[in-house]
C-alpha cells in the first residue's frame, strides 16, 4: 500500500512537469502574450516576451524578461529530466535527490514568477508612451499555471522526503524490493523455506567416502597392470 502511494506522488509529480515544459514549448512558438493597442484607429499588434526589443518598444528590461524565460526553460528540462529518472530508477531516489528536485521546482517557479511579474512592469511603463493599452492573451495565463504546477511539483517532492524520513533506509530500496516481489507473484515465483522434524533421518549424500582398504589397494594397480602387459608380450 505504501509502495502504491510513492509511485501515484511520483506519477503525479512527473505529470506536472510534462506539462509545464509543454505549456513553456507553446509560450515560445505563440507571440501573442499582449495585444498592444496602438491608437485610436484601433490599429493592435501582438508581443511576446521573448521579442526582446523592437522599433516599436524599444525598452532594454525585456531583454532581462526574456534572459529570465531562458533559464526558466533550462531548468525546467533539467527538473523533468530528474524526475524522469527517478521514475524509471535510472539514478537512486535517495533523500539529497528528492531536495535537489523540490529545489529546482521552487527555483525555477520563483524565477518565471518574477520574469511575468517584470514583464507586465515594463507593459505599465511603456502604456501611454509607445501604446495606449493592452490585454493580456490566454497564454499569459497559462505561464502564471505554470507557477502553480512547479510549486505543486516542489511540495511533491517534499512530500516524499517526508516519507523517506519516516521510513527506513533510502526510498529506492524499498521502492525497488516491493516491485521484485510484485514481479514475482505475477510470474507464480515463491519460495518456501520447509523445516524437517526433529526425529527425520538425515537423506543420503551423493557423494561416496571411500573406504581405507581402497586406498590401501591402489598403489597395487600399477603392478597388475604390468603383470597383465608381460603376460601379452
């Protein structure tokens, strides 16, 4: 049961990162994050983020906006990649790597936090100055879920450390000999230790002690044999 709980935090936990690098994946490609309102003939563009400047906005902080985003796409990689191979048993699921992921999880949504936080700073800024509004898109707020999945992905994690604490050992071991077991009542493999009575005679050895009169027979063999040969010749 307990074996069964760690593997559904573990799917889960893996589950939330998938998606985030999907949701980064399609902030990336999408450039529609604001739509940039610029005069009354209602003429708009769209802006991303990741446009870092442009001769219509020229503003050097979204060049740090987007040096941010970067990181943040690195980390989240990174953090997807460990808990790939925690998952699959890959590297051992011991303690110090459960707080390696919960960290690169709350790092990595601290970071994208504060990225979208400075981008909708610099949007107020430039408002009135290189546009008169903006609006913010759907994928904006798909980057603020992503926030939300990496600190639920991080206590995750710290919920796995808490059971490795209250358990015994390292979580992989325990992980890995519940599986063994389960492996081997699918494929019908028991073995049962049986212990013999206390007054049951002892089995026959497969192995023969020679006597001592062979050993004492043995060295006359050689003459046998010669008197055998001499007979012949």
């Amino acid at each position: 049961m307990e074996y069964t709980l760690v593997r559904k935090v573990e799917a889960t936990n893996l589950f939330f990162s998938s998606w985030i690098l999907v949701f980064l994946a399609v902030g990336i490609t999408i450039e529609e994050w604001t739509v940039l309102k610029l005069g009354p003939q209602d003429l708009i563009i769209s802006h991303s983020p990741w446009i870092c400047c442009t001769s219509l906005w020229p503003a050097d902080g979204l060049e740090v906006v987007r040096n941010i985003l970067i990181v943040v796409v690195s980390l989240s990689f990174m953090h997807n990649l460990l808990l790939g191979f925690e998952f699959t048993y890959m590297i051992p699921q011991t303690k110090y790597t459960l707080i390696i992921t919960a960290c690169l999880a709350f790092l990595t949504g601290i970071l994208l936090l504060s990225a979208l936080l400075l981008y909708h700073h610099m949007l107020n800024q430039g408002k009135f100055v290189y546009y008169l509004s903006y609006k913010i898109c759907w994928i904006t707020f798909t980057a603020y879920l992503n926030v939300l999945l990496l600190f639920a992905s991080g206590f995750l994690s710290l919920l796995q450390y808490k059971q490795s604490i209250n358990g015994s050992g390292s979580l992989i071991t325990n992980c890995k000999s519940a599986r063994e077991s389960q492996v081997m009542e699918q494929h019908g493999v028991s073995i049962k230790v049986l212990s013999l009575p206390a007054d049951a005679a002892m089995p026959r050895s497969i192995v023969r002690v020679h006597s001592a009169h062979m050993k004492e027979d043995s060295p006359e063999r050689p003459n046998a044999q010669a008197r055998r040969v001499t007979w012949a010749l």
